[in-house]
C-alpha cells in the first residue's frame, strides 16, 4: 500500500458509505439508535476532506489522519472505534511508501490490520461472539493473514489484491453471522434476548470497509 492506494480507500469507503447510509441506518434502528449511517457519513466525509489538505510522507500519514478526524468528527461508539483502528493501521504503516521506502506489502499490511484489532479490542473489550464489528473484523484479519503468508516474499500487487478479496469475504460472512447473536457490547446489549435476529450494524461497516479495500486493490 502506497500514499495513492490509502487515499483511494479512505474515498472508496466514504463513496460506500454514502451508497449505504440508509441501510447502516436501517439496521441501527432496530437495535441501536438509528445514527450508524449519519455517523459514518459525518466520519468519512470529515476525512476525505482532511486528506484533501495534507502532504502525507506516506500510506501511515493518510491512515493516522483518517483516524484522528474520526475520533474527532464522529460522536458515537463507531467514531473512537474505527478511529483508533486506523490511527492503529497507520502507525503501524509507519516509514513504509515514504521517500525511497517501499510500498507496505501484503504481509506487512496484515501486521498493521492486526495492530488495528487489538487497538479496536483494547478500547471496546469485545470478543467474537459479542454481535459488533469485531465479528466482522476478526476473520478478516485472518483471511488477510493467510492469503499474505501463502504469498510467498508477498511483494506483488496481486497477492496484496487476493487477500483483500479473501479478507472482504470473510468480514461479510462474519458480518452475515451476527444476525442470530445476542449483543453483549454497545446499546444493543441494552435489548437483551431482542438483539436477536438483525444484523449488527458496525459488523455491516466493517464488511464495507473490507469490500472497500478489495474493489481498490483490485482496480
Ligand atoms: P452508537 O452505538 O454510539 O450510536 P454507532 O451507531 O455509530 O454508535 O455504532 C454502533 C456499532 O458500534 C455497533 O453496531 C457495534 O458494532 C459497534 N460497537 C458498539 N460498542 C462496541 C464495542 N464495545 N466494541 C466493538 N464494537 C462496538
Ligand atoms: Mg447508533
Ligand atoms: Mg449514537
């Protein structure tokens, strides 16, 4: 991942977001407070048009800025969440694209989504099972993982686009699974036993956000 690729991902989700607020919302709604969509749009737009004012030394640079406008920008859970996560991402990213630096690979990208759940699992103290975007994230993190480490020395453009794919599966099949779940974290916990039977918003964010990487990587 280079400077041009993070930026393309931070509009690619901000472009699926504003295709899927009404969705977002919708699912929010009915186990939540109903501002899932507006508060990733509030998020996404804030970032997009932060990174349209910096310099970036590198993809670390985009990512960090990312996450700081989200925290910054976006009121509920989702905003510190993902914000962390991508401050996370970035730092770990730290160095690599920049100057004379080579572009992070896909091994080195997986190492830095890792970075990004226990930012994520430090912050919410969810654990798969718990019906939030830690479902989604998780077997992500893993596809992305294999795929990398069955790459080889991981340096090609492809194998970085083929764990994305794998990784975007993965979150929508984790995502898909939250539905019979009972929520254990958030204000869905709040519902109890009526959690059960909607899909979790934020796993539904975390899907598109992994869709969103696969459909730039791909490109
Ligand atoms: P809020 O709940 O403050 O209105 P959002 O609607 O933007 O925030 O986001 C709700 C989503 O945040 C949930 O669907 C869930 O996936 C995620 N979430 C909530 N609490 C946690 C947590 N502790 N850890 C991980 N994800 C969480
Ligand atoms: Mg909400
Ligand atoms: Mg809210």
């Amino acid at each position: 991942m280079d400077i041009a690729l993070a930026r393309t991902w931070v509009q690619a989700i901000a472009a699926a977001v504003d295709a899927q607020k009404d969705q977002l919302t919708q699912l929010d709604s009915a186990i939540g407070d109903a501002d899932h969509g507006a508060n990733m749009q509030r998020g996404f737009v804030a970032a997009t048009a932060a990174l349209a004012e910096q310099e970036p030394a590198g993809p670390g640079d985009v990512l960090v800025k990312t996450g700081s406008t989200l925290i910054s920008s976006v009121g509920g859970a989702s905003g510190p969440l993902y914000g962390s996560v991508f401050r996370a991402i970035g730092k770990t990213l730290a160095g690599a694209g920049a100057g004379s630096e080579p572009a992070a690979d896909a091994r080195r990208f997986a190492d830095a989504l890792s970075a990004g759940l226990e930012s994520l699992q430090r912050l919410g103290a969810a654990a798969v099972g718990d019906k939030t975007m830690v479902d989604a994230y998780v077997p992500a993190l893993e596809a992305f993982q294999q795929a990398a480490e069955g790459a080889g020395d991981g340096g090609k453009a492809g194998d970085f686009a083929a764990a994305a794919r794998a990784a975007a599966e993965a979150a929508e099949e984790g995502m898909r699974a939250t539905t019979p779940l009972q929520a254990r974290k958030g204000r869905a916990s709040y519902l109890g036993t009526r959690s059960v039977g909607h899909q979790d918003p934020g796993a539904t964010s975390t899907a598109l956000i992994f869709r969103a990487l696969a459909d730039v990587t791909a490109a």
